[in-house]
C-alpha cells in the first residue's frame, strides 16, 4: 500500500475545502493557538512511517492522554478498575455530570471526564510519584524521553476547572474518589497537558496495534484480551456523543482531544494520527475525523 500517497492526496483535497469550527474555548492557554496547523503521520505495525504537513509539531493532547491513563492503570490494578468505572457509551458530552446521580457515582467509561477521575484516583492510590510515574509510562512506551507535560497548560485549565472541581468532588460524594480532590485534580490537569507532535503518538499508540509490542525493557504493556479492551472502548466511547459517528464514517477505535489531536488504531496494521485544532460541536477535530473517514475510504482499511 503507497499511503505516503493516499496521505498526500487526502491532504491536499482537505487543504483545498473551508475549514469548519473553532478551537477549544474552555481552556484559556489552547484558545491562543494557530488554527491553520495541520498534520497527519501514520506508523505501521511493521514500522513504517508516512507523514504530511505539521506532523513533527508538539501539540497539547488533552483527552488522548486518558487512554493511557486507562492503560496504567489497567495494567496495575486489572479488572477491579471495572468495579468503579463502567464500559458503557455515554451518549453526552465528555464533561457532562448528569449520568453520574442515576447511576450512584459509577462514571459510565473511563474516557468521559469523571471516568478519567476516577482512573487518576487509582493511580495516586497505586503509585508514589503519579505524575513523575504517568510521564514515564508514556515515555517507555513511545521509546521516547523527550515527551514532556505543560505546566502553563496544566496551570491554565486549573484556573478554569469549575467544572471538573464540581465533577471531582461529586464523584466523592459518593464513595468513588479515595484521595483527597485536590490531589486528583492535580493529576488530572496534569495528564492533559502533555505535549506530543503527530508522530509521537501514532508512535506510542503501536502498543495497542501490536499485540506483540515490547518496550525497550522488553516488557508487554498490555496482554493481549487488556489491548482488545482499551481498543473495544475507544470504538464504543472515544468520541464522546459523536461515537456512533466516528465509528460509522471511520470504522476504526480512536480517540479524540480538544487540542485537536485524534488517534486512530488499526489492529495489526497501523495506527495514524490527525492534528487540526479546529473543533466540531462535540469537541472533535474537523478535519481529524474528515481527513480519517476519506483515509479509511481510501485505503479500504477499517476494522469493518
Ligand atoms: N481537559 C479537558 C477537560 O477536562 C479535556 C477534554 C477533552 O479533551 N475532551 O475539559
């Protein structure tokens, strides 16, 4: 498959066409950034890489740093993380608190904001150093020592947290935050603040394409049945409400930020990552999940 050409020529047809939204609002650090950016690199299991635009541009990952979140925290506690965070679409918006009074605390997955509390939590509770420990876990898996988090970006969604700091402390209410909220919410503006480029993460997703993926300590990140799971919920949850949408024009398990980035997995062939920080009505990228559905058309390599 020649994808340096598929990913050029969607490119250019995308480049050609209006972009559609607009950056994030709800975090004052994210709403200075340059909306024209744009960047795409794809890494194949086989470790192949293509790139396209600004693909070698850190950016600030927001929501795609809850899968790994998920996946340490998977890895360390293993199936007693179900017993707090459910694995079910939500239907609502990543931030929204409603779902959280009928179902008594329990958050319906992991990717929405109150599920990736809950997630934070059982890091600080497993680990000493969470916020040391969260960024070498991405760094051993990305091979890659240059990933780092962003204070000012962390500091500046601090300043705006309202409504995490509600969601946090609601959460406890109900006897599912063990530590103090303070300290979760520390964590939590921290893990969205790391910065990665294009090629980092569809470098750092490999993990979750390649069941036989090893770090450079030749250690497995994921069994095989946890890979298939992470993977099941980024098909079921990883867009918030425009799930079902990014499934039906994509077909493949991903994962969105507001910073614009989207990261898409193809088990056993690749994974590709999109960056345009212009957002849907949902908080998707615009031309991430256009640019995805006319590549998955193209190549003919959804997972369906
Ligand atoms: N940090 C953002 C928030 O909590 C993350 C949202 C996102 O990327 N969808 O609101």
């Amino acid at each position: 498959m020649n994808y340096q050409e598929i990913i050029d020529e969607i490119y250019e047809e995308i480049k050609s066409t209006d972009d559609i939204g607009n950056v994030a609002s709800i975090i004052p650090e994210l709403a200075q950034i340059d909306p024209d950016q744009f960047g795409v690199h794809l890494t194949t299991v086989d470790n192949r890489e293509f790139g396209i635009g600004e693909w070698g541009t850190k950016f600030s990952i927001q929501s795609i740093s809850k899968v790994f979140a998920l996946s340490q925290a998977y890895k360390l506690v293993g199936d007693q993380i179900w017993k707090r965070v459910d694995v079910e679409p939500s239907g609502s918006p990543f931030n929204s608190l409603v779902q959280l009074e009928t179902n008594n605390g329990t958050p319906r997955n992991p990717f929405m904001n109150a599920g990736a509390m809950v997630v934070c939590d059982i890091l600080i509770t497993q680990l000493k150093d969470p916020v040391e420990r969260f960024l070498s876990f991405i760094r051993e898996i990305a091979l890659n020592s240059g990933i780092n988090y962003s204070k000012k970006i962390a500091k500046s969604e601090k300043s705006v947290g309202y409504r995490n700091i509600a969601l946090c402390n609601y959460l406890k209410s109900f006897g599912n935050i063990d530590n103090e909220p303070d300290q979760v919410l520390d964590f939590y503006f921290n893990i969205y603040s790391i910065e990665m480029s294009c090629q980092e993460l569809s470098n750092a997703f490999i993990y979750l394409a390649n069941d036989d993926f090893r770090t450079s300590e030749n250690r497995q990140v994921l069994t095989m049945s946890q890979a298939k799971r992470v993977n099941a919920i980024m098909q079921t949850c990883g867009f918030y409400d425009e799930s079902g949408e990014f499934a039906f024009r994509v077909g493949l398990p991903g994962k969105s930020g507001v910073g614009g980035g989207i990261i898409a997995i193809h088990p056993d062939k690749y994974c590709i990552a999109v960056w345009s920080p212009k957002l849907n009505e949902k908080g998707n990228s615009y031309r991430g999940m256009r640019f995805l559905e006319l590549f998955t058309t193209k190549t003919e390599s959804s997972i369906f």
